[in-house]
C-alpha cells in the first residue's frame, strides 16, 4: 500500500488518540482503531509477525522483513501510542482523581456514538448476529462490575497481566487499563513509568507482545470467517463497557491495597441528581457532546481513502 507521508502523520495521530484512550481505565483503544478506520489492517497486520518473518530479519533481507510486517505503518502508530500512552497516563491519573465526573462524561459519549458507527458495518441481522450482540454485552458487563484485586508486584504476574491487558486494548469496547486494574497491576504499571523502573517495563513489554502476536492470530481468523458475527460480539463489548464509564458512582466498599492507598473496590452507577456532592450536570452533558462528535470526526477521516 503506497503512502504519502500526510498519510502517515494521520497514522499517528490516530495511534496518539488510542494511547490516550488506553490510558484511560473504561476506555479502549481498540474503539479508536475501528472508528478511525485501521482496526482490521492492525490486526492483520500483527498477525503477519510469523517465524518466518523472524527468520528473514535475521538472514539479513531488512527490506523483505520491513514489507511483511508493514514496517512504515506500524511505525507510524506505535510513535504515537507510545508517546500518548505514557504521557496520558500521568494526565488520567490527575483527571479520575480530581475531575472524575468530568472525564467519563467525555468518554461515555465517545463510547456511545462508537455502538452506532461500529453496529453499522454488519451487513446481515440474523439469529447468530444477535446472540453474539446479547454475549458481548452481558460479557463487559460483567467485566465492568469485578472487584479490584490486591496488588501483586511479582515478576510473572506482570508478565500475565501484561499479555491479558494488551488483548483488551486491541478488542474495542474492553479496556486494557480497567484490566490492569481489577488485577491489581494498574498502579504497579504507573509507578514503575513514573520512576523509570526498566526491569518492570520491560517483563510487562514482553508479557503484551506475546499475548498480542497470539490473540491477534485468533481475530484475523475471527473476521475472515465470521465477520459480522465478529462485528455484533465487539458491538456488544463496547455496548455493555458503559457501565465502568457512567460518570456518577456511588462507593459501595473500599479496598486497602498492600502500600496502604485506600481505593474504591465496589461501585455502582447512579442517577447525577443521587450523586453526593456537585453532579457538575451542565458542563458533564457539554463533554458528552464533545465525545460524541469526536467520534464523529474520526469516523470521518477513517472512511477517507
């Protein structure tokens, strides 16, 4: 595929905006692959990196290896969910602690006008397509409403963590950092970014990059084969991810975790006029407008060829 370098700078902005989402715990972004026009050739894309691409870089044939593994493209994207990734997640953490209600606004109607643009490329409504739509809801559902576990700074534990939370990023709709959360790994995760700890960095890399080039297999497959049966099951997780991003929460149970930081452990979702405190209702249904058109925006530059 031939490409100018404008094409690539859209690339990484687009790659900027899924590092932001990831960020965010509630947020996927996966959802800003697929909006924005570059989910499938993504996942094509990892599913590409074989033994035998390995085998090439390794022969020396640099050029062949770049080709087979979309080299330009993926260098494109990986710039920007990187530099976003990491300097957002600074930015998220001061949001959710000092303007939570303002910040899931945003992102709840980002989620929402996401539904309408991701439901509208399944070509045929039948039986199976439904009942792919029903699972992936009650699924994220579910997901959205488990406890947080305690910390665990382990070295393999990072490792798994890692290979189950970048599965989550590439799936629109489920969240890799809420993952990182309920498994106790989220705040391990920010630490070690903040103090520059190389070793904890690098086992949870490795932990993602594994679980990235395996899943990625299986969602190539997935769409190949069953493309809109795919497309309801991915509906339905974005669909039931609502939930962890309605703006007003009420604690029900709070949780001590092994340095001694008090944190939420159980919520539930609200009506803003029960929400204790100021509900911020003018300028949170503002920021749900705003993410919702931001959607729309993206959606706009994915369909440009």
């Amino acid at each position: 595929m031939s490409r100018s370098f404008k094409d690539y700078l859209v690339i990484s902005l687009k790659g900027l905006a899924m590092g932001a989402a990831d960020a965010v715990p509630g947020v996927s972004g996966g959802t800003i692959a697929f909006i924005s026009g570059i989910y499938e050739e993504l996942i094509a894309t990892i599913s590409n990196v074989k033994p035998s691409t390995i085998k090439s870089l390794f022969s020396g044939e640099i050029k062949t290896f770049w080709s087979q593994i979309n080299g330009n493209f993926i260098l494109a994207l990986l710039s920007g969910i990187v530099v976003s990734y990491i300097s957002f997640m600074r930015l998220a953490k001061y949001l959710l602690e000092n303007h939570p209600v303002l910040i899931w606004s945003f992102f709840f109607g980002l989620i929402v006008a996401s539904i309408f643009f991701i439901a509208k490329q399944i070509t045929k409504w039948n039986l199976p397509v439904f009942i792919a739509l029903a699972l992936g809801t009650i699924s994220a559902f579910i997901i959205t409403t488990l406890p947080v576990m305690d910390t665990n700074e382990n070295s393999w534990f990072l490792f798994v963590a890692g290979a189950i939370a970048i599965c989550a990023m590439i799936l629109p709709g489920i969240s890799g950092s809420f993952i990182l959360i309920i498994l106790g790994a989220y705040k391990t995760l920010s630490d070690a970014i903040h103090d520059v700890d190389i070793k904890k960095i690098f086992v949870f890399i490795a932990g993602a990059v594994i679980g990235l080039l395996s899943f990625s297999h299986i969602l190539k497959w997935l769409f190949k084969h069953y493309h809109n049966i795919t497309l309801a099951l991915l509906t339905g997780f974005v669909f039931g991810s609502l939930n962890k991003v309605w703006p007003w929460k009420k604690t029900l149970a709070w949780h001590t975790d092994s340095k001694g930081i008090k944190v939420p452990f159980i919520q539930e979702s609200i009506s803003p006029f029960s929400f204790e405190g100021n509900n911020q209702l003018t300028f949170a249904i503002i920021l749900m407008i705003l993410g919702f058109l931001t959607i729309f925006i993206l959606e706009k530059i994915g369909s440009k060829k």
